[in-house]
C-alpha cells in the first residue's frame, strides 16, 4: 500500500429538518390545535483513530465526506428523523488542522480516541411551541439550522519512540531489520528507503519499544533538496533520536564530520524543538574496518565532532553492539517515563501512546 502522510478533505454536516406549522383536524373535534412537529437533527462527522490503519490512502482520494439531512417535520405531532453521523476512521498520529485557519482541531494520539469535526444542524421548531393561552392557533415555525462545512488538513506523524537519522546509505534501514521484527528495503544504493519504516523493538518479554526509520536526509533537505525532509515531521513525537553515521563509506575522501555536522544543522533549520531532542550517536558499520583501527578510528571522529553526549559503536549487519545500544534505549525510556508527571485523563497516558503503535 502506497504512504501517504497528507491530505485535504471537505466535511459537510447535515442540515436540520424544518418544523411544520400544522392543525388537529379530527371529524367532531373544532379547534383541534396546532400539532406541527420539530424537524430531525442534521447528521455530523466524526474522526477517530484506528490502530489498524497506517496511512491516508483513503482520504487522498475521497475528498468530499457529506452527511444526510434531517427530516422535516410532520403533522399528527409527529417529529422529522434525525439523519445518521458519519464516523472517519484515520491512523492513530492524525493531526487535524482548519485548511482556512490553521487552528488545530483535533490530534488523534490513542485508538478510539474520537472527536467531532463538523455538527449536523438543529432540527426546527414546529408551531406546537408556539401555542399559549392568547395564541391558540400560532402559524409560526422555525427552519432547520445548516451543519457546519470545513475544509480540513490531515497530516499522519507516526507514533515512535525513537527516530533514526543519518545520511542515505547510512545503514539506518539495516539497523531497524537487525532489532525489530521490521523488513524494510536494503540495497547498496542512496534513498533505498521511500518512506517511514516502524518497528517495535523487544528488549525482554514485557520491555519494548517503538522505533521509526525514515529516508535518509542530504545537506539541503530543509529547503527541498532529497526526499528526508518532508518525512522529519514524523520524528517531532519520538522522545529520541540516533544519529547514524557510516563510519566506512564508499567514497573514501568522504569528510564524515561534515556531513554529520550538517544533518545537525539541517535539523537546527527545519525544527528547534526537533534540534533539541535528545540525540546519540550511532557509529555503523564498523565492522568494515580493520579491527586494530576500529577503535581509533571512531575516537578519532568523536573528538573531531566534539561530542559530549552517548555514542555507541556498532555494526548493524553482523549485530555487534546493537543489543547493548537497545537495552540503553529501554533504561532511557523507562527513565523518561518515569520523570513525567502523571497525566490528568490516563487515556492519554505514555503507556496508551506505545501500545497505539
């Protein structure tokens, strides 16, 4: 199934019926009184979130969601039929933004978590109400109130706990196949990776973790060059992020801490709050190196970089160091976890977000 992570929809919420004005008209009964009734409510739209869903394929191409409108109202007292909500199922993630405004309406962060985008009208009045004891044949009544019509942006940000990093190649793809049960694409060639890869990392029987690979990102990705910058939106919800670094790369004139030095700036230019996540380094593919320069080499590129926080050395392909690199990940986490304030509605809980992935 083809990613799609964007896409603009138009909710119509239904009209409400009309009330009726309308009279008792019985054989031996004068003067029956009004009995014109209420019409229905117009039908409203809801999202909610789907953990059985992952992308919104669904919503690039069925743009237009519009609900029926009430029923109008009748004689003999009797009411218009309130018209059926329309419920949108969307991944969980979902961002729902006004298209006009910008006003977020809504941020789908656990399944079955549901709101409402757009209210179905109030039905009218029938001149059932208006009857009192100075006006006992009252002709008034009131029409349907219209529903709500938005024109909304869905943006799907993948619930993760961890973000890989790095440039194309990096080995970030082979990492995620190495811990995880996920089997992304793996070639000896750039931008392997089209889209968002998730995995959930099982450190014991009951410890795990969620982590995401996305594209890998150039120099430039923050104004448009390669693929990797329009997907950094999904690592705004992680809690961190391994910065992979190709520690023996095809070319050999390659200047690493460059290009580490400027996928830290490319994401210093597209998000501060994504800049100042917590941030380690993961050395890969070391084990391309001679064993008597491994070392060396990598300490070597750590003071070059003038790196203060964790950094690990591994190879992703033979899985040297990956299991110590995930149980630091999961002492991290739970760490984290247990730093936060206990949330007011345990619905939206940190637990809840993991297990929604």
């Amino acid at each position: 199934m083809k990613f799609i992570d964007e896409a603009i929809i138009q909710v119509f919420a239904g009209k409400g019926g009309d009330g009726v004005a309308s009279f008792r008209r019985e054989k031996y009964i004068p003067r029956g009184g009004p009995n014109g009734g209420d019409g229905g409510r117009g039908g409203s739209i809801y999202a909610i979130a789907d953990r059985n869903i992952n992308t919104l394929i669904d919503y690039r191409f069925a743009r237009m969601h519009r609900a029926k409108n009430g029923q109008n109202g009748q004689g003999s007292d009797r009411y218009g039929k309130s018209a059926e909500d329309i419920v949108l199922r969307m991944p969980v993630g979902t961002l729902i933004k006004d298209l006009n405004s910008g006003e977020t309406i809504a941020d789908l962060v656990h399944d079955q978590q549901q709101v409402l985008l757009a209210k179905g009208g109030a039905g009218g009045l029938g001149n059932l109400h208006f009857k009192s004891s100075t006006n006992r044949a009252p002709r008034q009544f009131t029409y349907g109130e219209p529903g709500q019509e938005l024109e909304l942006k869905l943006e799907l940000k993948i619930l993760a706990d961890v973000g890989l990093l790095g440039m194309p190649n990096a080995g970030k793809s082979t990492l995620i196949r190495a811990v995880s049960a996920a089997r992304p694409k793996v070639a000896d060639y750039p931008f392997t990776t089209l889209h968002p890869n998730l995995g959930v990392v099982r450190v014991d029987h009951n410890r795990s973790f969620v982590m995401a690979d996305i594209p890998g990102l150039i120099e430039g990705a923050a104004e448009g060059v390669g693929l990797g910058h329009r997907f950094l939106k999904h690592l705004t919800r992680t809690r961190l992020l391994l910065h992979v670094v190709d520690m023996s790369p095809l070319n050999a004139d390659t200047d690493l801490v460059h290009e580490a030095r400027a996928l830290v700036e490319e994401l210093k230019k597209y998000d501060q709050s994504l800049y100042q996540k917590p941030r380690w380094l993961v050395l890969n593919k070391t084990d391309m190196i001679p064993a008597d320069q491994r070392d060396r080499i990598c300490l070597e590129f750590i003071q070059k970089m003038e790196w203060q926080n964790k950094y690990f050395i591994i190879s992703a392909l033979t899985g040297e160091g990956c299991q110590q690199l995930t149980y630091a990940i999961m002492d991290y986490l739970e760490h984290h976890l247990l730093l936060q304030p206990e949330p007011q509605n345990p619905e939206n809980s940190d637990n809840e977000l993991l297990n929604s992935c």
